[in-house]
C-alpha cells in the first residue's frame, strides 16, 4: 500500500516556533497514523520515572482522554515483545483481554535509542498489513526525536527553576542571615517541587538524632528520628520512605562530605520528573543552612559571653557566699533549660561526703541527701575534676552505687575548680530525659569555674 498523503511534519514542526508544546506535535503525527490505518487508537508508551512501569504518555482516537496516563508493568501486557525486547509487535486475535479493553489487532514498533517505549496500533477492523509496519518504523524515528526534544526542554525549564531561585536567594535571605530565613527561603523551593509537603531535619550537637527544623503541608513528618532509622544508603543517594502512608523522596544534605542533614519532599501520586531539578541545588541548600548555622551559634556565643561577663562584675560585688551561690544558679537556669539545680561543697561534718548548700528551687530531699565524695554521680565529678552529661541519669553506672534522690531523668553535673583544685560541684537535674548538647556542657563548666574563682576569694578572705 503506498499513501499518497504524507505525514505533515513541516506543519507540525514550524509550530515549535510559536511556542505549540512539543505533545502536540506528537499528538498530531499519532493521529494521522490513526486516520491513515483506520485503527481506534494510536498510543505511545514512554517508561515512568521509577522505571518499573510504562505509561500511555500520549494517546490519539478513541477513549483517548480515558487512557492517557494509564501505566502498566511491562511483563502485563501483550506488547512485552516490544517493551522489553525491542521487536516489532504484529498481533490478531478475537480472545485476548488486556486493562484498556479487548483487542483484536494490534502493531507496535520500538523508538529507537528509547527503552521500554513503543508506539502502537491497536484495533483496524482488519489485520495490519506489511504497509502499515513500515508506516509505523518511518514514524518511529521522527517521534523518538520529538520525545528527546521535550525531556530536553523539560530540563532546561527545570535548570531555569533552578537558576530563578538562586538569583533571587540573596535577596530572600537580606542582611538577616538566621536560621529561620535560611528555611523559608528553602521552603519557597521545596513548595515547588513538592506543593503536597516537605520538611527539613537537622542533625542535633551530638550527630546522633535529626531534628525536624521545618515542615509544610498537612501531611505527619516525624519531629525526630536517630540516623539508625534511615536506609544505610541514604547518605550517597536519595531514598524513599513512608511517612503517613505517603512516600517520600530523601535527600541527604552534606558540605565537604560531612553530613549537616536531610530534605524529603512528598512524592506526588502521578510520580512526574518534577524533583530532577532538585540534587544539583542540594549543595547550595546546605551552604545556606551552614552558613545560617554558623550565624545563630556565634549570635549566642556572643550572648553567653557577655552574659558571663556581666556574671563576674556582678560576683565582683558580692561578698557572702549565698549571694554567690543564688546568682550563679539564677544564671544556670538561664542560659540552660533545667528543672533544679545543686551545688554541693565538702562537708565539714563527715570528711567522705559532700553538702548540698543551695538547691534551686528548695526541695527537701535534695536539700537533705549527702552524696559521697567519690562513689556517687556528684562525687565521681569532685573526684575526678571532670564533667558528666548523663541522659539516661537511671542507667548512668555513676547514679547506681548511691542514686540521686527524686526519680529526676537526666543530669549535668561540673566541677567548681580553681586551677587544679576542686572546690565543689555544680549539676542540674531534669525531669523529663534530655541530652545536654556539647555547647551546653561547655557552657555549664565555663559558668561554674567563674563562680569558683569568686568562691575561692571568699574563702580566702574569710580563712
């Protein structure tokens, strides 16, 4: 059969220029072929974005608008031949049954260069003839061409997207460079990749949990997890996970190969090429969020310095040790969230033991419980002249000898020490677990020693 009409890719193609969508051109060239073979449709089969499915990415004729979209396994349908293997499909029979209806005849061609695709012919009221097969490979070539143009054009868009959001980041970020804008300007990003929701978890002081520092969307993210929980992969290359029963890409965040984080975006239902754009911004993302970092932690060092400061000209002034004790546990409780704090000295009265002087708030069976100088959490501190951070304060095996009074979760606990000399402790005691980051500890023993240096004064004075 030799057709005196010819495909009219001139015309299609000149569209291109006035900006028609590279589908329409497609969907022109597809249906021709259906008017030219008499066949009730005409589709294109591309491969999904995960790859374990194909989908009508384009469909002419009949039910078009009803089966565009529609994916399928490979190895589920009769035109697994072409899917898989890249030969020419030719099929006709009156008892096959496939998911868009009953076909009786059917051609399918590969694109060449493109796997897993194919373009078919399905349901001629007569068989497809040898003419048809060569139609169907003449137009192959052609419309491979066409689908490689638009994934081109796809990711140029999506490299604009990118390119947009970065030259306006500066801008979004002003002069301000603090955590909570580092995250809006990044929350601006994920809304377009992901509008369905997102989040970002950064890791805690001790890199052991991640910590959820932004969500959007309606849809339930964890507030934390520890690393354990993740896919041992998920460091090298973006993973999915389920959070409430909707899937989620994970991309790790790291600068320098050291690992600041995560960013999950909420996989959309139709899993469309959307996120493609997203791995090359991930090294920018985590520069923003380091530097935003960096900002707020030398904001606050900033503050406790001067807070110390302003702690050792007011000690300067004080002349009784009460004076002393009250401020330094007054300015514990403000730079450290803590439920009491306990300063103990030696006791006089039994050499081996130390005196709880000044519990804040008062409570009784603090205020009445002499732990020993050695064998206990507070005296393993005095002994030793070395700090203790136990989150687990029940388990801890300094707490198991001689237990702190009062059924309290977690402690800090630092020495009050002047050069090499210990003086006493200081601890806080909380009632719900926490971890006590690194900077707090640091913090605390920073804290503790100014109020040795004014509490070894005193002594002296009053020697």
């Amino acid at each position: 059969m030799d057709y005196a009409e010819q495909p009219a890719w001139g015309v299609w193609l000149a569209g291109l220029d006035t900006g028609v969508p590279v589908g329409e051109a497609i969907e022109s060239a597809l249906r021709w072929l259906v008017d030219q073979t008499q066949a009730q449709q005409g589709i294109l089969l591309l491969p999904d974005p995960s790859g374990d499915h194909v989908e009508f990415a384009y469909v002419a004729g009949e039910r078009a608008e009803e089966l565009r979209g529609f994916r399928l396994r490979p190895q589920d349908t009769i035109l697994e031949p072409t899917l898989a293997r890249g030969e020419v499909w030719d099929y006709y029979a009156r008892t096959h049954q496939e998911p868009i209806g009953a076909i009786t005849t059917g051609i399918a061609v590969p694109l060449p260069g493109l796997a897993q695709s194919a373009l078919a012919l399905v349901n001629r009221p007569e068989p497809f003839e040898p003419a048809h097969r060569a139609l169907l490979i003449q137009t192959a070539t052609p419309l491979a061409l066409l689908v490689r143009l638009n994934r081109a054009l796809q990711q140029l868009e999506q490299r604009g997207r990118a390119l947009k959001w970065l030259s306006r980041l500066p801008q979004r970020l002003g002069a301000d460079l603090s955590l909570q804008r580092a995250l809006e300007a990044i929350e601006s990003l994920m809304r377009k990749a992901a509008p369905e929701g997102g989040g970002v978890w950064l890791y805690d002081e001790n890199r052991r949990t991640l910590l959820q520092a932004m969500q959007y969307g309606a849809l339930p993210l964890p507030t934390q997890f520890s690393i354990d929980e993740l896919p041992s992969e998920w460091v090298n290359t973006p993973v999915e996970l389920i959070w409430g029963e909707r899937p989620h890409r994970v991309y790790a965040l790291a600068l320098s190969e050291q690992p600041l984080g995560l960013l999950a975006l909420a996989l959309p239902t139709e899993a469309p090429d959307a996120f493609d754009w997203i791995p090359p911004l991930l090294g920018h993302i985590a520069l923003t969020l380091s530097n935003a970092l960096l900002y707020e932690q030398t904001a606050q060092r900033a503050h406790h310095m001067a807070k110390l400061y302003d702690l050792s000209l007011q000690l300067g002034e004080m002349h009784s040790l009460r004076e002393v004790l009250n401020l330094l546990c007054r300015t514990a409780h403000e730079l450290i969230p803590h439920d009491h704090t306990v300063i103990y000295l030696p006791s006089r009265r039994e050499p081996d033991r130390l005196a709880p002087v000044y519990v804040e708030p008062l409570t009784e069976h603090l205020l009445s419980h002499s732990p020993d100088a050695q064998y206990s959490l507070p005296g393993w501190v005095y002994a030793f002249n070395a700090p203790i951070a136990a989150p687990d304060l029940p388990q801890h095996p300094q707490n198991l000898k001689e237990p702190l009074p009062g059924g309290y979760a977690s402690a800090l606990a630092v020495p009050l020490q002047v050069a090499e000399r210990t003086l006493g402790v200081m601890m806080l005691l909380s009632e719900t677990p926490r971890e006590f980051t690194l900077s707090e500890v640091e913090l605390l023993f920073t804290l503790a020693n100014t109020g040795a240096l004014r509490l070894h004064a005193l002594e002296r004075v009053h020697a």
